[in-house]
C-alpha cells in the first residue's frame, strides 16, 4: 500500500477542474492522504473526496 499526500488543489485540478472555481483558497489547500496515490483516482472519486473535505472543515469551522 502506497500512501501519497496531496492538496485537494491538485485533486481537483487534475480529475474536476470545474469545481474549482466553487472552492475556496482554504478549501484547495486541505491535505489529503491517498491509499493508493492520485494516479488511481477517477473523477467519481474526486468528487466523493470533495465533498468530504468540505464537510470535514467546515465541521471543525464550527467546532472552533
């Protein structure tokens, strides 16, 4: 198992570059940790991954 971490930037700009413009600067800059690496992703997985990183910071947005 080959663990990569990437910005959510580099997600999106490479699978759902038509998301970005919704994205925040803060938003693009999340750190994500792939399983398997950024090569293996499809575009399905790029949206899932979105959504979560979204969810995920705004929850600790509130939190603070």
């Amino acid at each position: 198992m080959d663990l990569e971490t990437v910005k959510l930037s580099q997600i999106v700009e490479k699978l759902a570059p038509e998301l970005s413009p919704f994205l925040t600067a803060r938003e693009m800059d999340i750190s994500i940790v792939l399983r398997d690496g950024l090569a293996v992703l499809e575009p399905s997985d790029a949206m899932e991954i979105v959504q979560h990183s979204i969810c995920e910071h705004q929850r600790e947005a509130f939190l603070q």
